[in-house]
C-alpha cells in the first residue's frame, strides 16, 4: 500500500529516495512495515524522534517455527505469549513466512524446530534451512540464537534439522545463548525449562536497548482455534465402516465423526488429530505379564491415578522407543537385548516390530508400578488426513483409517489409534482436534490442473480435494491415480471416483492393482507409462500431490518424476532434481507423506 500511494500521489522525496524507501520496505515483513508505518506516524505527529529505528530493532525477539505436526508452532506460540507479556515486542512467524533477507538484522533469534523423515527439515523450514546452508547467507555477527529442536530417538537422524540450524548459525558468526535443546516425542517438560531458560538470558539483552517501540503483538497474528492438542473437542463417532472387501489381505475404515456444535472448521488438506484410549486387553496382558496390581496408585505429570488408568489413558503400550529398550535390558540382565540395544540398527528393527507386551514376554523382568510408568512414553495423539470437505459434509469430519495389525506368537497386535476407530461403536465419543497443513492446498488459482498420486488411505485428502473442487464448481483438468492390491477388495471409494468420473468433475483415473497380474504394478509404474502427458500437464501449470507411504512409495514416485523429466523434459538427472525443487518452490509440488 505504501508504495502504491508513492506512485499515486506528488511525493517530496526525490527520485532517489524514493527507489531507497522501495528498497528498504520491498525487504520487510509484514510485521516490520506495521511498525515502520507507527514509527513514522509517531514520529510526524510529534516531530521527533523518541528511538531510532536501529535501536528500537535491538528489542524485538524474533520467534520461528518449523512445525510438521503443529507440536514446534505451539511451542512457539506460548514462548511468543510469555515473551509479549514481559512487555518484550516479538516477531511470531513460520520460517515459511519469514523473509530470508530479513535474517542479517537480526539480534534475537530464538527457532523451535523439527526434524522430518530421515533428518530432513520440515516443510515450513526448508527455504530457512536451504538458505542458511548456501553461500547466499550473510555474517550474523550480531546475532543472539537459541534453538530448541524436537525429534524422535527411534529415528537415525535425531532432531538433526535443529543441529543443523545451531551448527549454521554458529558457523555464520552467531552467539548461541543456550546450548541446543534436543526433545524426543515427550517433549513437554524438557521445552517448559528451555523457555524459561530462554526468556532469562534475553532479558537482559532486551533492557540493555533500552528502546522504546511499539509492541506488536504478533502472537496473536497466528490464527488460533479454541480446540486444540492441548484441549480437544470431544466429538461423537458416526460410523466405522469397513471399505475393503471381505477377502481382502488389509481392514481399511471409512470414519465418520460429528463436530456438533463445537464450531470447529478445517480446510481440504489439514489433519485431525485423534487422542485414543489403549485397548483393555492390551493394558490386561501388560498388567498380568509384570504381576502388578491394577489399582496400585501412580504419579502422571502431578496426578495421581490407578497403575491401570495410566496404561489405559496416559502411556504408549503400542509403540516402543530406544531408550526404553535400553533400560530394559538392563533391567533383565539379558545378553541379546543387550546387543541389540548397543547397536542402532538392531535397536530400530526391533522398536518398529514390537510392542510392550512382547518386552514383557520375551525378556521378563522385575519392575514396580512407579518404574514402570517412569519408563513409559506419554500416549500421543495420532494424525490422520481428512478425507472429506466441510462444504459438502457441514459438521462432519471423515478419515480412511488402515488398521494396523500384525500377529506375534500367535498373540494378535494392533496399532493404537487404529484399533480405537476401527473397533468404535456407534456414539462412542473420541477427543479430537484439527492440526492445519497450508503445505497441502489446492491452487488458488481454480483454473489450475491438479494430478493427485495417493494409493491406499493416502487417497483420504484427494477424496477431500474432489469435494471440494465439485462444491466450488471448479471444472479445470484433475487426474487421480491410485493403487492397492486387488481391484476387487481394495478399490477404495470406487464409486465415488467413477460418479467423478462420470459427470466430469475428475478428468481422469489410472490404477494400479499390484497383483491382480502376474508382475506386479505400482503407482509409480503408470506415472512412467503416462509420462508424457504428465509432462504435458506439468508444463501448463499443474500442481502435483503425493499422500501416502514416505518410506518407498513417495521416493519411487519421486524418481518415477525424475524419469519424466529427463525422458520428456529433456533434462539430466541434476537438471531434473532442480526443476522438481523449483516446482516445489512454488508450491506446485507437495507431499503428505508419513
């Protein structure tokens, strides 16, 4: 708007100034130009100057998130709360939303970050992590720095995006005020006495300004629901429905939830965060194989409960972690838990193929209630992408539920929230809440192509996007491919693809069922088969998404793209990795991917 008005009206400044103002604001935030425009308000009304814009920068604490699930940006935001109401000015934003340029100025930096897939950033940091790394980024010889990074201890790379940011910024010149805060998955406490370690050493640097300025408190600038993690809405389940067929090797659910009259509103491409109960038996077999006493009292985070309302409502028995593998050998005194908690690998493998239960049965130990429950991870709400649009479903909120099972010693186990959902009845009341991805939208433009890859529940938020698109009464070109294994029993929504189909809303459909032939067939095998057309699509503007599996099926579509681009777009593989990074850039490439 300033620079609107410079070109619309008689300016006194001279030319050159004015290129110098267009300079200057062109490299603000929104935050910055807010406090420029009172700055100069204040300063023509009374024809002084009370601090000089150099001095009134030394007291703003800038605070950045990179948040894949939303636990970085809450973190963030209640640091951002605490620091506003010491008087501080702070400048809330996702690293998505902070301008790079912005960094050379800089004197309080405090970052929350976490690390995504195998130590890769999360969405909202890749920009601030790639530029950081690259020869672009300035001496931040004024610059004062915290970061907290959030991670998890079953993966290789632990929060290796945080370590990345403190290493980069150290190297680039920055004064680190707190050693690196590495959290795993129970986090709470650990970032509770960061951010109060944190705002004591920038209180310092804050009064040392002494500068005068207007607080914006841009804290409030990041929207916010009145359900959240911390305090969920609890909504009524509608229906649990089975989708695959009865033969089918997997059990995929169709989960209808009612928001009532909670208010709460979600946008095509967020997540629903679903707080889940572990099931009886489970907590039955963990209580029976340690010989402990249900109703033996316990202390959860300063509330005392039975031994069996902990397992049952606060603690993960579904999902092991290293360092509780490691205390468990321990514990045993056993030699090959031993070696496989000494070695990362062994120690990996082992955390994703088993539960608690079968800890307990294969090496049997001697633990009281307090220890046990001391060991244990908080239970942690599950994501899952929403499968429906509100313009066509209202108050709903629908989700494609696989549920996770496997058998072991002839023991049945399950995943915990899956078996929640799939095993819930009519009216059963589930806490839930909406954990927003502005990293998976459809275009603004309406007249965008779309091309959507999501085989299995990773066609959830492409059902979602058609909702929508037909609702808006959208007609450019969208292509969907999807795959399960048999066309028969895993054919996910199919009738709901082919009334797309049918009426034109969904311009075209290819599937993959892997073994419905003798070789079997992926999704990424019909993305090479149609490469060309992709290619066509690409070059006029089409968006691509991915949903689904992280670990193969997106990197195998990723290179099956690769492929299109080197074969039809005439590239080398280099050539073909940056034009996928730009599409990504410019948001015409996204990933839900877990």
């Amino acid at each position: 708007m300033l620079l609107k008005e410079l070109s619309s009206f008689a300016s006194p400044l001279s030319q050159g100034q004015v290129d110098k103002l267009k300079q200057l604001t062109s490299e603000l935030s929104a935050t910055q130009l807010a406090w420029v425009s009172g700055y100069l308000a204040a300063s023509s009304n009374q024809g002084q100057v009370a601090a000089s814009p150099e001095t009134a920068a030394a007291q703003t604490v800038t605070i950045l998130f990179g948040s894949q699930t939303g636990n970085g940006k809450a973190i963030a935001k209640e640091l951002a709360a605490q620091a506003t109401s010491k008087g501080f000015d702070v400048n809330l934003a996702s690293m998505a939303d902070y301008n790079v340029r912005q960094l050379k100025q800089e004197t309080i930096l405090i970052a929350v970050v976490s690390t995504h897939g195998e130590g890769e950033a999360p969405d909202d940091a890749i920009e601030l992590h790639k530029f950081l790394a690259s020869k672009r980024a300035p001496k931040l010889d004024q610059l004062n720095f915290s970061v907290l990074a959030l991670g998890d201890t079953s993966y290789e790379f632990f929060c290796q995006t945080g370590k990345d940011f403190s290493e980069r910024l150290t190297a680039l010149g920055a004064k680190e005020l707190l050693p690196i805060v590495e959290c795993d998955v129970d986090y709470e406490e650990a970032a509770e006495q960061w951010q109060e370690q944190v705002l004591e050493v920038v209180e310092p640097l804050v009064q040392a300004s002494g500068a005068s300025v207007v607080s914006i408190d841009s804290a409030k600038s990041v929207s916010e629901s009145e359900f959240t993690k911390q305090k969920p809405y609890e909504a009524e389940i509608l229906l649990s429905q089975k989708l695959t067929g009865r033969d089918s090797d997997r059990d995929v659910r169709h989960v209808e939830i009612d928001l009532g009259e909670s208010g709460i509103s979600y946008e095509v491409g967020d997540a629903l965060g679903i707080w889940f109960t572990n099931n009886q038996a489970l907590v039955n077999e963990v209580l029976s194989g340690l010989s402990l006493d249900a109703k033996a009292e316990v202390t959860v985070s300063k509330q005392t409960l039975t031994l069996e309302q902990a397992l049952t409502e606060k603690k993960e028995l579904t999902q092991l972690y290293p360092g509780l593998v490691t205390a468990w050998a321990e514990l045993a005194g056993n030699k090959e838990l031993t070696a496989i908690a000494a070695d990362k690998e062994q120690t990996r493998q082992f955390v994703l193929g088993h539960q608690l239960a079968d800890l307990i049965t294969l090496y049997p130990v001697e633990i009281d209630a307090a220890k046990l429950v001391e060991l244990l991870r908080p239970l942690t709400p599950r994501l899952y992408s929403i499968a429906s649009s509100q313009a066509e479903v209202e108050n709903e909120v629908h989700l494609t539920v696989a549920l996770v099972e496997d058998e072991r010693a002839g023991q049945a186990r399950f995943g915990g929230a899956s078996h929640f959902l799939a095993s819930a009845e009519e009216g059963q009341l589930v806490k839930v809440y909406v954990e927003p991805n502005k990293h998976f939208r459809l275009p603004e433009n309406s007249d965008t192509p779309v091309i959507m890859v999501g085989p299995g529940t990773g066609v959830a938020p492409f059902r979602a996007f058609m909702q929508q698109r037909a609702a808006d009464g959208i007609t450019s070109d969208s292509w969907l491919f999807f795959g399960n294994p048999h066309f028969e029993q895993d054919f996910l929504y199919q009738v709901e693809w082919q009334q797309y189909l049918k009426s034109g809303d969904l311009s075209r459909l290819d599937v993959a069922f892997s073994r419905d032939q003798e070789h079997k067939v992926y999704v990424q095998h019909r993305i090479a088969e149609q490469g060309e057309s992709i290619w066509n699509w690409l070059q006029s503007g089409a968006h691509f998404y991915i949903c689904g599996d992280a670990e193969r099926m997106a990197k195998d579509v990723h290179q099956a793209l690769i492929n299109v681009a080197v074969e039809f777009g005439g590239l080398d593989e280099a050539g073909a990795e940056s034009y996928l990074e730009d599409l990504r850039s410019a948001k015409r490439y996204q990933k839900d991917v877990y």
